[in-house]
C-alpha cells in the first residue's frame, strides 16, 4: 500500500534472486566440459528473457482473468514447485546416478570441476566483507551497469508500452 513496502519487497527480491548467477555458474563448471560452457551460459541467460516473452500472453490473461495478484501468486508457486524439484533432483555429477563414468571422465577432461565439493564450514557474515566488497572501484562499475541494465530493461517492458498504447 506504499511506496516503502514497493522498495522493501523489491530489495528482498533483489536479494534472494542474486545468488542465482553464482549457482548457475557453479553448476555450469561442474556438469559442464570447458568447450561447451558458453552455450549451457547463453541458454539459462536467455531464458529468462525468453520465458518473458512466450509466457507474457499467459500472465495477461491470469491478470485480465483474476486479477494482478494472480500473476505473483502463480509465478512465485512455480518457482516454489521448481526450487522442489530441483532440491530433490540436482545432485554433483559424482552423485548424481543418471551420469555413468565415462560422461564423468569426459567432463572431468575437458575442465569440468567434477571433483570439487561444497565448503563444510562457511564463513559467518562480516561487515568487513562487505566494507572491502563495497570499496573496489570495478565492482561499482558492474553496480551502476547494471542498475542502469534494469532499470532500462523494466522501463520498456512496463510503463513504455502502456504509454504508447494509452497516448500515442
């Protein structure tokens, strides 16, 4: 109902969707031999935009039909239903039982990091850590460009064609 709560599940949403890059990445370096990691990369960057733009006619429907908050209750259920299956599903290539020993060897072979195994202990949160990340000038370059990058992106997928239909 205000501007603040917009803001606030906005970052909350920013947040919890940053992590799916490094995850990406990760997967992508273990299941994936160093020759076709450019093409595993492309195809789950751009299905986003093209799951967008096909699923675009049915999430205007579920507005027309029942409302905008359909739209979040059923694109969020499916990422629940997806985050599910895929907990139960994904496993490392070693322990993954559909992956025989030769697909292993051939990823392992071509630069694949099937050998390697998630961190036991983490390092807790330090403010620190985030002083150092914030001060790097590089890193606030990616920043801005890509706040400019969505904001840019958001501008013409939603107010931009409202104002062309509605008044021009």
């Amino acid at each position: 109902a205000s501007f603040i709560a917009l803001f606030i599940l906005r970052m909350a949403v920013g947040a919890l969707e940053a992590p799916a890059y490094p995850i990406n990445s990760r997967v992508v370096t273990t299941w994936f031999p160093e020759r076709e990691r450019a093409t595993a990369i492309g195809v789950y960057t751009s299905g986003q935009f093209v799951g967008l733009a096909f699923l675009t006619p049915v999430l205007a429907w579920l507005q027309h039909t029942f409302g905008w908050h359909m739209v979040f209750v059923a694109t969020g259920g499916v990422g629940i239903v997806w985050a599910l299956i895929w907990y139960a599903v994904y496993r490392e290539p070693r322990d993954f039982k559909g992956a025989n020993a030769a697909e292993i060897e051939l990823i392992r072979e071509g630069g694949g990091l099937v050998d390697i195994q998630a961190q036991a202990a983490k390092a807790p949160f330090r403010w620190v850590d985030l002083g150092i990340v914030l001060s790097k000038r590089k890193l606030w370059g990616i920043y801005l460009g890509q706040f400019c990058l969505n904001s840019t992106l958001w501008f013409f997928l939603t107010w931009f064609p409202t104002y062309l239909v509605k008044y021009r």
